[in-house]
C-alpha cells in the first residue's frame, strides 16, 4: 500500500505539471492568446519553470521510489519532498490567479502526507 500511494503522490505531480503545461503554455502560445511583450515573456518563464519543476521533481522520485519503495521513511528525503511541495504552493498563492494549480498541489501534499505515514507505520 505504502509503495501505491508513494507511486500516486508523485505520478499526481507529474501528470499534473505535464497538464498545467500544456494547457497553459502550449495552448495558449498555439491560440495566441498573449501578445507579445514583457508580461507574455513573464508569464509564459513562470509557468513553464512551475510545470516542468513539477515533471522533473516528480519524474526524479518516480525513479528512486522504483529503486527503493520505502523512499520516503528517510527524513531527509521526505523533508526534500514536503519542502518542494510547500513552494509550489507557496507560488500557486502568490503568484497565480486561478485555483487548480492550488487545488492540484493540496491533492499531492495530502497523497505525501498519505505515503509518508503508510511507510513509516510498516516500520
């Protein structure tokens, strides 16, 4: 159980940054929905840097929780993921509009929160 939950916490944020990109970078560059400029630069930088933040963190522990099931019973590990879980949604408040991003990385922090107690109870 605690390996499925690990799999779903980080398939979630990985799924979901390949979505937050393609809807909002790629749809919106393909419809032209930004004229060009410093705002549209802006925005397209902030929001392709939060999505593929999200690909690539959430592919990276993919792997490792492949490897080692039992990934997150290390503090340190466990630490790193909450810490990049606690800045996205730092950023989604502070720096986003709409509420799915927000929405988005409360499901992935409460899956973590799920996984990191399944694993540590099976010690």
């Amino acid at each position: 159980m605690a390996k499925y939950l690990t799999l779903a916490a980080f398939g979630w944020l990985t799924l979901t940054g390949t979505a937050h990109f393609v809807i909002d970078v790629v749809s919106q560059h393909l419809r032209g929905k930004h004229m060009p400029g410093p705002e549209t630069t802006l925005y397209y930088g902030l929001h392709s840097a939060f999505a593929l933040g999200q690909v690539l963190f959430g592919l990276m522990y993919l792997w490792a929780t492949r490897r080692q099931p039992d990934l997150l019973r290390d503090p340190v590990v466990a630490t790193l993921a909450f810490g990049g879980a606690a800045a996205w949604l730092a950023l989604t408040f502070f720096a986003m509009e709409y509420r799915e991003p927000r929405i988005n990385g409360g499901i992935f922090i409460a899956l973590l929160f799920a996984a990191t107690v399944a694993v540590r109870a099976r010690a």
